[in-house]
C-alpha cells in the first residue's frame, strides 16, 4: 500500500511539523495558576481568556441571528464594529502582557477546554 | 496517591487479555451505564511525545483487533479514582454512546491537501456599500461556513463514494498545508481508499494529496461530534 504513496517535498514536510506544533500548543493548554513571579501576567490571561470567551459567545449570537435575518441593516454594522474593536482590544491587551492567542483558553480537566 | 488513566472507550469487554499500559501498569475495564472504559491506574503520566502516543496507539490497536469499536480519549486524561470516572461517564453517557456506534466496524484514513493556495471562492456576499462592522461580521460568516468546507477534493468524493462513512476537515490555509480531511471508512477498506486517491491524483491538480491510515478513529470521538 505504502509503495503507491508519494514521498512528501521538504517544504510540505516543515508546513506539517509547524501546524502539529501549532495543535500540540493548543492541546496543552494548562490550567489557571497564578505565578507568584509574574501575578499580573497570570491575571490578565485570566481576565482576557473570560472577556474572549463571552466576545465569542456575543459573536456566535450575532452570526445566528445575521443568517436568521432577524438583524436590521443599522444594528447588523453596530454589533459589527463593537465586537470588531473587542478583539481588537484583546489582541492589543495581550500582547502587552506578551500573551499568544492559544494561551487565552482554560483546561477544565474533563469537561475540555474553555474555549 | 494513583490516579485513574482513562485510554478509551470500549463497545464491550474484551474477549482477549488487556495487558498492561503505557506506564507498564495493569490494564482494567470498568462498566458503567452501558459503556465500558479501559483504565489504568498511574502515580504519574509521562509527558505526552512520539514514543508516549506510540505507545498508548499500541495499547489500543492491539484491543481493537478483539473489540468492534475503540473510541479512543484525549491522551493524559486523568480521574481522581472511580467514582470521578463514573461520574464523567454519566455526564457524556448519550454522546459517547452515539459515538461508538459511529466509529463500529470502521477505521480512519487521514487525507493532507497541499499547494500553493487555496481554491478560489466566491467574495463575501456583503454590499460594496457597507460599513467596517457588516463587512467584518459578514467576513466571520463566510469564514465559518469555509472552515469544513474543502472543495478542491470535489473529484475524489465522487471517486469514493459510499467508502467513507463519515467526513471531518479543517482547513489550514497556511500553504503548502492546505486542508486535513479525516474518513471514518470500514475496516479493511484502506488499500481500496489509497488506490481511490491513486485514481483520482491527476484531476485533482493543481493540489496534490497525501494519505497515512488506517488509524483508530481518533478524530471520531465524542470531541468530535
């Protein structure tokens, strides 16, 4: 069987060892400790993982209810601009902290990850 | 003080010995509410690598041979004890249940589209006129509506037909990885899936695929559903 399977190129081989990095990143989320070095940093990966975590559950609500078609033209561009800033905000908050996006999530054991 | 390693989920138990995990401990099952778990009991997990996930691979492909569905679990799934695992068990005990019986009789074939771009689509259906809030909200539309939408392997799914059972894809677009697509395709039927790919190679250009599998259906579980 493997006979028939062609051998990948190099730079298919380095695109696929960054992407299992990138999910090996995401699947060790660690759970909330706070660090008695660097208190700030651990608070605000806290705060912003929760701030993330109900943008996206507004963003869910509005996408619903654009394709139920139950948004009026004005609000469909009001949501849109205040959860556009949000993330902006976030992103912009935690790279002050030095925070990675995969890093604002929480490993709730079994019940998975936050976010 | 030992903790309960949860390695998978089991449509029985089964008829051969369970042998002993990855941490050479003693393998066991224990039935709950229908569903039956293997467990080990560990003091400490080694860190997740290649030659952990080898090895718990190995655990549980040696099971699936004796078994007719290995729903596998996240690796490093620890419980307090049994009755922690009991109570995580009844909290999923539908999905999972729903989960075995999709994954019964059938392994997974893991397919890689690789180029230099993505196929082009359609732009966003947003009015040319719109502000910056509709254009993004439309964009997040369109985006999600994409994220398991791979249309450059159009000519293979004809190709394959009733082969695969299931389809889960994610799009990557970070060239030249484009798209990981995963079948859940009956047991036995991976040489005929690779000769499928084989087929179709040609009318799938400018992209090129690659396949590795049969695996156990790891991307199949109740995660997944």
């Amino acid at each position: 069987m493997s006979a028939r399977r062609p051998p990948l190129e190099v730079r298919e081989l380095d695109s696929l060892r960054a992407e299992l990095e990138r999910q090996a990143a995401l699947a060790s989320t660690p759970r909330w400790n706070a660090s008695p070095e660097d208190v700030q940093r651990s608070v605000a990966r806290l705060v912003l993982t929760l701030v993330e975590f109900v943008r996206q559950l507004l963003e869910r609500q509005a996408l619903r209810r654009l394709e139920g078609g139950t948004l009026s033209s004005e609000e469909t561009e009001a949501v849109g601009v205040a959860l556009m800033r949000l993330e902006e905000t976030v992103d912009d908050l935690a790279a002050r902290f030095g925070l990675e996006r995969h890093e604002l999530n929480l490993d709730l054991g079994p019940l998975g990850r936050l976010l | 003080m030992s903790s309960v390693y949860l390695y998978a989920i089991l449509s029985g138990a089964p008829s051969c010995e369970t042998g002993s995990g990855v941490c050479a401990e003693p393998l066991r099952t224990v039935a709950f509410g229908g569903l039956v778990a293997l467990v080990g009991d560990v003091t400490q997990l080694p860190p997740a690598s290649a030659m952990t996930l080898r090895a718990q691979d190995a655990v549980l492909r040696r099971l699936a041979a004796a078994l007719d569905a290995v729903l596998p679990v996240r690796y490093g799934t620890l419980l307090a004890d049994d009755a922690a695992l009991a109570e995580a068990l009844e909290s999923r005990r539908p999905q999972l249940a729903e989960a075995l019986r999709r994954v019964a009789g059938c392994e997974q074939m893991t397919l890689r589209l690789w180029g230099d771009a993505p196929a082009v689509t359609p732009p966003a259906a947003a009015p040319t006129e719109a502000g910056p809030g509709t254009r993004y909200l439309t964009g997040r539309l369109e985006a999600q509506a994409r994220a398991g939408h791979v249309p450059e392997l159009a000519p293979l799914r004809a190709g394959l037909g009733d082969l695969v059972r299931e389809e889960r894809a994610e799009r990557h677009d970070r060239p030249p990885l484009l798209a990981t697509v995963q079948h859940l395709v009956p047991r036995g039927a991976g040489s005929r899936y690779v000769e499928t790919v084989h087929a179709v190679r040609d009318e799938l250009r400018p992209w090129r695929v690659s396949v590795t599998g049969p695996w156990l259906p790891y991307a199949f579980g109740e995660d997944a559903a």
